[in-house]
C-alpha cells in the first residue's frame, strides 16, 4: 500500500489535511467522500518525512554497495531497487528504497529520486550520483561513494573510540565522587560525632562539603540543568558556536584531533566528488552544506570566494590561514600535473595517517595519565577522610 497526502473541506466548510495508506487514489477519495470530505488535493508520499528516524551510515553503505554491483550486472536500475526493497529489513529504509523505486518509475532520474532524500543520503551523494548520470557511469559513482562513505564511518568511529574511554573513566570517577559523598562521608560522620574526635580542617572541608550537596541536592541538579541548557543554546548561536568551536581547537591533544578530522573528511570529500567530474567550485558548496564547525566554514567560504574572484584551487588555500601550508603547495603541483584529485587524496591520506596516529597515542599515554589523576583524586580524597581514624588509632595506642 502506498502513503498519500490529502487535503479537502469537511461538511461544515473547514479545510482539512492528512495521511493515509491506500492502495491508489480512487481508493483515497472513495473514503474521504464516506467521512464526508471533499479533497482537492490528493498526491502520493514519495519521501520520507520527519517521523522517519535517521538511517544507520551502515545500511547506505550496504544499500550503496548493493545497487553499484546489480547495475554492473546490467540489472535495470528499477529492478535493482525492487530487489533491494525485499532485502531490506529495516522499516524506515524500506519505505524510503520504494519511494526512490516509485518516483523512477514515474519518469524521474535517480538524482532527483536520491535528492527528495537528500537528509537520509546528503547533498554528496545526491551530486555524486548526478554527476555520475552526467558522465554515463552510475556503477563507477556508487563505487567512488562506497568507498568514501566507508572513509568516512572509520574516521567517525575513530574519534568515537578515542574519546569514549577517557568519557568512561570520567564518569565512572563522577560516580565514585558522589557513592563517597553521599554515603562513605556520612558514617564516617557519625563515628566522628559519636567519639569526640579531633578532625583536621581538610577532612572537616570534605564533611561540610557532603553535608551541602546532600542538603541541596535538588537545586544543585537545578542550576547544572540551567548551565547545560544555556551552553546549548550559547553554542546554537552564531557568535556562541564561533567562540566555543575556536575553543575546541585550543583543547590539549583533543583540538588536535579534532583539526586533523576536519582536514581529512574536507580533502577526502573533494577528492571522491572530483573523481566523478563534480566541480571544484560545487564541490565546495556541497561540502559547505554539510560543515558544523563555525570557523572551518568560514574558511571554506573565504576559498569559495576566492576562486570565484578568479584565483586558482591552490592559492585561494593558501591565502587561509586554517589550512597548513602542506595542503596548498601539494594542491599547487596537482594543478600543474593535471591531478589535483590523486593531490587531494594524497592530502586524504596524509591526515588520515596523522589522525590514527594522534588516536593511538592518547589511547597509550593520555588514558592512562587519566587514570592516575582520578586514581589520585580518589585516594588523596579517601585518605582526607580516614585522616581522623588515624590519628584515633594512634591516640589508643599511645
């Protein structure tokens, strides 16, 4: 059954608008006229909309690999996707491989099918397609964004696990931090209270400390709830996303890593996009399109400028200061040899090498200098507090 969109004007004069499933329009209309709706709007749901979830990397990547290899088979493009339809076990992707199946069928290119999509696949995919339609070699596309695509989720995932552990051992030290103040501080409390004992100002310190986040507790929770909300919507803003991004890069080993992510996905965007005849200039829009980072985008819109002014690839690049001059001389001998893709994906490579490197070192020396800091919190703090028990030790063996 198919989804349609109506609109019509019920009994008492209202327009009135929905969804329904059917199996055609005749079918729509028949049970609108029996709820007494006249439509005059009835038309089918090709796209996903804003109740679909979003779609796994995973799936595309599957889904893209797929289509690429029934096409090299000369299996027609609407025969592939029919097959693909039953293959797919995931609802949303299912509806969507159908909506792109339905709008070919009724004379569209896969660009355009692709691009009533455009949030489920992205403005790369879209144009690499159509790029790929232009030049009489869909398959050869598929496979270019096969490829980039896998790129993509292996950077993606490697960020993912350099930062997961040290968040896991944060938040564990977090948990330990309030299971001592909300439970170990306040026996140890009462022992001192029932024997009278001397208590050092440290440990007092640590004691009043316990005694006010149990005691305000709520508000507490209340006023970090506020901070959070407002750091997000600080962040939402234009200035705000600029000063905390400009932040990010500044952050030790973490800003690093964050930069060398940003270089690698950029030239490996431009790199994929230019071996399918896209241009430089649409390459950058697309690109554009897809930036979350306030002052990457800035830059990338200063070379956009600049090459509409008139200079080429590699001196719009060099005149940013965001990208290191490595980038623009080695885009500059591309220029000269014919080859400024083999340069971007040489630039690809280069910062991908660089990013699994800066990765691999922090998951060897930064966890494990986390580690010993937290460890030493801990201790340091448990040790403030057995400071009374000791010295009572020491009173009852003297």
């Amino acid at each position: 059954m198919q989804l349609y969109f109506w609109k019509g004007i019920d009994s008492q004069g209202k327009v009135k608008t929905g969804k329904v499933r059917a199996i055609n329009g005749k079918e729509v209309l028949f049970n609108l006229h029996k709820q007494d709706v006249a439509p005059f709007i009835i038309r089918k749901v090709y796209f996903a909309d804003n109740s679909f979830k979003k779609i796994k990397q995973k799936y595309i990547i599957v889904f893209t690999k797929k289509l690429e290899s029934m096409l090299k088979a000369k299996v027609s493009i609407i025969e592939a996707l029919e097959m693909l339809e039953n293959q797919e076990k995931n609802r949303n992707f299912k509806s969507i491989i159908r909506g792109i199946r339905i709008s070919i069928e009724e004379g569209n290119t896969l660009s355009v099918s692709f691009e009533r999509y455009k949030d489920t696949f992205g403005l790369t995919f879209f144009n690499m397609v159509r790029a790929g339609e232009e030049g009489g070699d869909i398959p050869s596309a598929l496979n270019e964004l096969t490829l980039y695509m896998t790129k993509m989720e292996k950077i993606k995932n490697d960020i993912k696990r350099a930062l997961t552990y040290p968040l896991i051992i944060f938040f564990t030290a977090i948990v330990l931090f309030f299971f001592i103040i909300f439970f170990i501080v306040p026996s140890f409390a009462d022992i001192f209270q029932k024997e009278g004992a001397y208590i050092p100002y440290a440990t007092l310190l640590i004691l009043n400390i316990s005694d006010f986040i149990i005691k305000n507790l709520s508000y507490i929770v209340i006023t970090l709830l506020c901070l959070i909300l407002t750091i997000h919507h600080f962040y939402l803003s234009k200035v705000g996303s600029k000063i905390i991004d400009n932040y990010i890069f500044n952050v030790p080993f973490i800003g690093s890593i964050y930069k060398k992510s940003i270089l690698a996905r950029f030239s490996r965007t431009i790199y994929s996009m230019l071996r399918v005849n896209v241009t430089v200039l649409q390459s950058l829009t697309t690109t554009l399109k897809s930036v979350k980072n306030e002052q990457f985008r800035h830059a990338l819109n200063e070379i956009k400028s600049k090459i509409e002014e008139g200079y080429t690839l590699s001196g719009a690049i060099k005149s940013n200061s965001f990208f290191p001059s490595a980038i623009s001389s080695m885009i500059s001998i591309g220029e000269k040899s014919g080859q400024v893709s083999k340069m971007f994906f040489r630039v690809a490579l280069l910062y991908e090498e660089e990013l699994d490197e800066s990765i691999s070192f922090v998951s060897k020396i930064i966890e494990p200098i986390i580690m010993l800091v937290i460890g030493i919190f801990i201790g340091t703090l448990l040790l403030i507090i057995y400071l009374p028990i000791f010295k009572m030790a020491g009173s009852i063996g003297l």
